[in-house]
C-alpha cells in the first residue's frame, strides 16, 4: 500500500542505540533479518510506503551504519544516546524537518512493520494530531507498556517503571508514534530523566499530551510479527524463523512446494513459476528466479541466479550469479560461480567449478574439471578432469571451444587458445596452441610395455 497525502511526511528512524544486549561489535540495527540489516528493512519500509523523506538517527558506531544503508535522505547524529526521547529531540532540531508537516517515528530495530499498519496509524494521525501504534501481546515482557482511558493513551509506562499492577498490562508499546511535527516539537521539549534508566523517554509525551487534553488515538495492530522488537540474540533468532515461515507460506499459495517449510531460507528476492520444488536446507540469497517445474535438491546454495523452467539442481551446489536456460541439470557437488550461463539441455556434473563460462546447448562438463573465461559452443563434451588454464600469473585468458568438440579426459587447456569445430583433443593432453577444424589433437606419448617386470618388495 502506498501512502498519498496532501501533507508533507517524513519518517524518523531511530538507530543511534548500542544495542548492548545484542553483545557484539556490530552495530544492533546493522544486525540482520533475512540476510537484510534491520534498519534497511525499515528504511526500505518508509521508501516505498512513499513518505516524502526519511530520516535516520545514528550514534553508536554511526560511520559505519551510514556506510551500509541505503535509500536515507538525511543523517542525524545523536553524539549521546540519551534514550529515544533525545534521539527524536535531536531529529526535529535538524533542519531537514523544517517542511515536515507530520512525522512517523520508526525503529531500527523494528524491522518487520508493515505498510499497511503504517498508513492506518498515519491516517489517525492526520485525523487527531497524534497517533500511537499498540499491540496486544501475549507476553508483553520488555515492552512499554500502554495505559488508556476512553480507549485513547493516557501514558506508557516503561518495563523498569511498572508497578506489579501495570506489568499485568498486555497492551504494548510498539514504539511506533505518528504526529503533527508542531505538537510533536511542543510535547518533546518537557521530557525529564526521572525514571529508572535515566534516560529522556519518548515515551512520556503520551502522559504529556493527556495532561494538556489531547491524548493520543490508540491504534492496534493483532500481529505480533510486525511488532516485534529485537533487543537479544534469541529475538532475533525468533523473528527470523516468524519471518522466514511468513515468506514461505506465501510461496505455497502461489505453488511452490517445500520439502520441509521450516527448513529453508529465504534472503532476499524469490520469484518462482508454477510446480517449483525446494528440497531440506537450501538457501536462497538476493534476486533469484526459478521457473516452472524447477527442482533444487537438498543442501544447495542460490545466489543472485536465474533459472529457467524444468531444470534442475541436484544436492549440494553452490550456485551464484548464474543463469540456466530451460532443462539444464546441475549437480551433485558442482560450484557455479559468476558469470555461467548455461544453454538449454546443458549438463554440469560432479565436482566440476566454472566461472565466467559460456555452456552452449546440451553440452556437458560432467565430471571433476575447472572451466573458468570459456565459451562453449553446441554439443561440446568436456572429460573428466580437464582443466582450463585460465591465468597466467597476472592476466586472465579466454578459452573457446567450438560447436562437438570433444575433450578427452584429463587435459589442459593453456589460454588463450581455440579447439576448431567437431575436433578431438585426446584424454591427457595440453594443449598449448589453437587445434584446427575437424582434427585429432593428441600429445604423443606411446606406452611402454615391460615384461617379467617384478614390484619392489619391503
Ligand atoms: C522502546 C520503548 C518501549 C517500546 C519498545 C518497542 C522508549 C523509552 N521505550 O524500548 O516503550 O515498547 O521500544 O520496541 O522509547 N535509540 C536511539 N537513541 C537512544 C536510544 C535508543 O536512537 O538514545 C534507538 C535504538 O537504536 C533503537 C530504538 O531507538 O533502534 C529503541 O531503543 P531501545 O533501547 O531498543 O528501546 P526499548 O528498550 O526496546
Ligand atoms: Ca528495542
């Protein structure tokens, strides 16, 4: 859902905490969800909902925070993170929100919002000034939490505040505030550190606007997912299974079948045509594109790849930055790296690696060799161990192999170098210079054969 309004909005994420409970080095909101850094995630979010511009608070290691994110149009530093409420203090200090009419204030460590959820708290916002986003938890442990009267907020009460009375509360804050920028900059300027984290609370602008008579409309969302804050390890962990099983049952309904739903991951963009099968632990990374009746086997990585209908993957493949024409078979243990595209019916088998390797139509590397800046004509059949000396030391070479040419077992190919068409390089050679069309080429080395020949004893 995309959001249209007369009104200016703009997005304030907030990114500048520590995340000392995540105990690492790494930045929490540069933490990942689905192999995407939580703050991107919410990013990503405010872009496409279509907010005018986006915000994002940093502090604790901001550089490289600012580094790895994209699609922001302005940074604010927090130099002290003094809790949320001086975070959003220090956003509306910067000019970029001077032609803001409305802000939503998001979290970078909130990653799995919705648009939808978004837009009806922006709607209450516009209708009444300020707006706050709840949920009804089934554990609210660590949250906020929301008290209300005539079913508006009348304050939030943080975890390490709460009464026993207050901590039975489910209804918990999901942080995600929504407000006209003018009683947004009124509301924020009175926060105190009286609490127990002695922090400025964003929070305690709701018991403020109560005061004065404007309490906030109280939005409610029923899904626990988009919800979900992650402050641990184990949280994380938690949303990242909620998530994966949310993508997964997406592509069953559009027909794509699991072997096991729970044993998959999803990281990034999965398209996928009709009757597509997914075996136990694959990984699929970034863009990729399965076609119909593509079958990938147990334990393979998928990165960046298209696949083109009815091929198929078979177990342990590494497969990154590759595109297959339809009904090409790959696997058992092979490594596709970039830059392979395959044609149609083409064949690579165990053990084999190619990169930046052009495989025309049903030829076949089916057994223990490297291909790597080759092109491959029609009906090539590449040997068992034939390797493609690509590199020289310093430079990369091409290999080309015309349309049926045959490469017999355990060769060399010295690139740069060109086997003509339909010609034979016997099993064992090296070859180090261009082979004519529609020839044998062999190293010439006869056997010798030794009678009454006896083998070493101990
Ligand atoms: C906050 C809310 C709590 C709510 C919960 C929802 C407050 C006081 N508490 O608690 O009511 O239930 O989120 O997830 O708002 N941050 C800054 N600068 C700071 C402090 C924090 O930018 O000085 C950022 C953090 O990077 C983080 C977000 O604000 O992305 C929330 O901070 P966090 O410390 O995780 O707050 P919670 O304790 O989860
Ligand atoms: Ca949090």
């Amino acid at each position: 859902m995309r959001w249209r309004s007369e009104k200016r909005w703009c997005a304030v994420i907030l990114a500048a905490g520590k995340g000392t409970r995540m105990r690492s080095h790494l930045p929490k909101v540069l933490h990942r969800i689905a192999g995407k850094p939580m703050l991107q995630h919410a990013v990503d979010t405010a872009v496409e909902l279509g907010v005018n511009q986006v915000v994002a608070v940093v502090g604790h290691g901001a550089q490289q925070v600012r580094s790895q994110i994209h699609r922001v149009d302005s940074w604010v530093e927090q130099t002290e993170q003094n809790g949320t409420g001086h975070a959003v203090q220090c956003a509306l200090a910067d000019r970029a929100l001077d032609s803001a009419d409305f802000c939503v204030v998001m979290y970078g460590d909130m990653p799995l919002i919705s648009q939808d959820t978004l837009v009806r708290l922006m709607q209450a916002a516009e209708m009444e000034s300020l707006a706050l986003l709840a949920c009804d938890m089934s554990d609210a442990t660590g949250y906020g939490r929301v008290r209300t009267t005539e079913n508006r907020v009348s304050s939030v009460v943080e975890q390490s505040d709460a009464s026993s009375a207050e901590l039975s509360i489910r209804l918990a804050n999901t942080g995600f505030v929504a407000a006209e920028t003018r009683l947004l900059r009124t509301l924020i300027s009175s926060l105190s550190t009286d609490n127990a984290q002695g922090e400025l609370y964003l929070t305690d602008i709701f018991a403020n606007a109560h005061a004065q008579q404007t309490p906030a409309a109280l939005v409610l969302t029923d899904n626990e997912t988009e919800a979900t804050g992650v402050n641990d390890r184990r949280q994380q962990v938690q949303l990242e299974r909620r998530y994966q099983r949310q993508i997964v049952e997406r592509l069953m309904e559009q027909g794509v079948s699991f072997a096991d739903p729970q044993r998959v991951d999803i990281r990034g963009e999965l398209r996928c045509g009709r009757d597509v099968f997914i075996d136990v632990d694959v990984v699929l990374e970034g863009n990729v594109e399965l076609g119909d009746g593509v079958e990938i086997g147990p334990f393979c990585r998928i990165a960046d790849s298209r696949i083109a209908a009815g091929s198929r993957v078979d177990s342990h493949c590494a497969i990154d930055g590759v595109s297959l024409a339809a009904a090409c078979s790959v696997g058992p243990f092979a490594r596709l790296r970039p830059g392979t595209e395959m044609a149609e019916g083409a064949k690579v088998g165990n053990f084999v690696e190619t990169k930046q390797a052009k495989i025309g139509a049903s030829s076949k590397i089916n057994h223990l060799s490297y291909v790597g800046d080759a092109v491959l004509g029609e009906r090539v059949n590449v040997g068992a161990g034939t390797i493609t000396c690509n590199y020289d030391g310093a430079n990369k070479h091409r290999t080309t192999l015309e349309d049926d040419v045959f490469i017999g077992s355990n060769s060399q190919l010295v690139a740069p170098v060109t086997v003509g068409r339909g010609s034979t390089v016997g099993a064992g050679t090296t070859v180090t210079r261009d082979v004519e069309e529609g020839v044998l080429e062999v190293e010439h080395r006869d056997n010798k054969t030794v009678r009454g020949w006896v083998r070493p004893q101990k």
